[in-house]
C-alpha cells in the first residue's frame, strides 16, 4: 500500500508540532511521508522535548518503520533563525513548493493521498503563490473546475456553495448552477469517498428563517428551491431549503448526511462548534485524495508545545479510509 503525504504546512506555526505528535500517536495500517523541512522537524523536537526519528525518503523507497519518513525538495531553511509565528515569504514560498510536490508524486504514482498541515494565506501570496487557500491551489494544479471544500467529522458534514469571498458578494454568487453543482458534487463524494449507498443531503436557506415567505429575500423561492427540485429531478435524496438556525441541529442528530450551505461562516459556525478539535477539511472533486486539519497556524501557540494532533490524526484517517472507498468502486 503506498504511503500518504503529510505537507508540514508552515514551518513556523504549529504544522511540525503537530506532525511530530502523530507520529508518536499513529497506529493505523498506512505509512506516512512527510513532505517538508527535515531540520524544522529536528529543531521542533529538541526545543519541545519529541521523538523526531527523521529519515530521508525518496519517491519510489520503501517508509522504515519507526522512523519519520520526510522528503525535502528544497534546499534546507534557516531553521534555527526562524521565528515561531513569524512567517516571511521565504516560508510561504516553501508551504506552495511542498504542496506543489505532494500533488506530483500523488500523480506520479509513489504516494496514495495527501493530507495538509496548516497554511496561512497571506505567506503563501508573499511566497507567490497568488491563492485564497489551498482548495483552490489545489484545484488549479489537479486542473480540477469542479470542486469543493467539505468538513467532516462523525456528527456533522457540510459543504459550501460559495467559500473565501466576502460576505457581501455572496447572494450574487448563489445561484441555481452553483447550488446544482454543489448537490451533485456533495452526493458524489459521500457515494464515493464515504461508501454511503444512498446518501441524504439537507440545503440550508441564505437568509433567516429560510426567507420567511420572501418577506426576508427571496433567494430561497427564486434560486435555491429549484436547484433543489432539479436535484431530486436527478434521483438525489436532497431535501430543503431549510431556515439555517434549525437544519443542523437535525443534520448532526442522524437525519441527514451532510447539509449544504450557502457560505463559510453559515456551515462553518456549527461545524466547529461540534468538531473544533476532530473536524476534517476534505477537498470534493479532485482526482487526487486530499483532506486536512480544520484548524489555521495558530500563531500565538506555536513552539509552545500545547498543539493538539486529534484533527490530524483524524484527517489522516480519513485520507486512508477514502483511498480504500475509491479503491473498491
């Protein structure tokens, strides 16, 4: 079984804590590689007092057991000058390259998935990689044009019409296409990647109580109710729009499987408040298997040694079950 890149994401948040922590913790059927600094990851286990057994690997070899397989297509960084939660467009430009790698030995055949430790957006543009994040970097590098930004977590799963634009723009982006696409890709992923035979999808509304009658805006009778219609028009189990302040509470109590919403802060609010520490971020639509921690570089903890791995240690599970669900199609 080929083993699942681990992209150390900044190498001055808390991305190398966490991974060194996995490390520790991991028991599950997959080998690991990490994709990133090798002397960030030694340096993080000596000031924290971590196991950091690194090994260099190389496309193609084989992970030895008990050890920290990493791979570094760069030249070494300054690890010992680095500052926790200092980045600098040297470290966003190593975040874009090690994303960059791990999508090309994913398609090169030597790595089975990917898994992505946090990125902090503006050091990755200072880096040039001119990006909101990395769904659509990685959507632009697997020449994906239909794509989406699920979190998962054994309660609650949501997916997101529109993503990292402001809020004012977002009625303007809902649209029938955009919301029909959303349902079909949703539907997809969780027959695909989530081995579920039938799956149920819930719509949340854009405005509150579902528009109340277009007394509130009329988007739900306008837009959103007929994509949904269209949906079920296409044999999908799709039900709503739904007035947002009640479809969550029923989605995470088992009556659908997955909700999903008109913007990121709408799905993301409940979906943090239930999985903050075990939620994963998963990308719907590639052709490559890639999911993540739900969490940013949390600056102000880095090099502290008060990270918590459960989301890694959760995306990294889900990596391997999706990458056994695709194999079985």
């Amino acid at each position: 079984m080929l083993p699942i890149a681990i992209t150390m994401g900044c190498p001055v948040g808390i991305g190398p804590e966490l991974i060194l922590k996995f490390f520790a913790q991991h028991d599950g059927p997959h080998d690991f590689v990490v994709i990133g600094d090798a002397g960030v990851l030694e340096r993080t286990g000596v000031e924290l007092g971590l196991p950091a057994p690194v090994v260099a690997w190389q496309p193609g070899q084989d992970v030895e057991q008990g050890s920290i397989a990493i791979f570094s297509p760069l030249p070494p960084l300054a690890a010992a000058s680095l500052a926790w939660g200092q980045p600098s467009p040297e470290t966003g430009q190593a975040m874009g390259q090690w994303i960059e790698s791990a999508v090309t030995i994913i398609q090169q055949g030597h790595l089975a998935a990917m898994v992505t430790c946090p990125i902090t957006k503006t050091a990755l543009n200072d880096g040039g990689y001119f990006f909101p994040g990395h769904t659509e970097m990685l959507a632009e590098l697997c020449h994906a044009s239909h794509f989406a930004m699920m979190m998962a977590g054994s309660s609650l799963r949501v997916t997101l019409v529109t993503i990292h634009v402001a809020l004012s723009q977002v009625a303007s982006l809902v649209s029938q296409e955009s919301v029909g696409e959303m349902l079909d890709i949703t539907w997809q992923a969780l027959h695909d990647d989530f081995a579920l035979a039938a799956p149920r999808l819930a719509v949340a509304g854009l405005n509150p109580h579902g528009g109340e009658g277009a007394m509130f805006g009329s988007e739900e009778d306008d837009i959103i109710s007929p994509a949904v219609q269209a949906a079920q028009d296409r044999g999908l189990d799709v039900k709503g729009p739904f007035p947002p302040d009640t479809i969550f509470h029923k989605a995470a109590a088992g009556d659908y499987d997955a909700v999903v919403c008109m913007y990121h802060d709408q799905g993301l609010i409940p979906f943090k408040l239930l999985h903050f520490s075990d939620g994963v971020n998963v990308t719907l639509g590639l052709p490559i298997v890639r999911t993540s921690v739900d969490h940013g570089t949390a600056y102000d903890i880095a090099g502290k040694g008060s990270a918590d791995p459960a989301s890694l240690l959760a995306a990294c599970k889900m990596a391997g079950d999706i990458v056994r669900n695709r194999r079985v199609l």
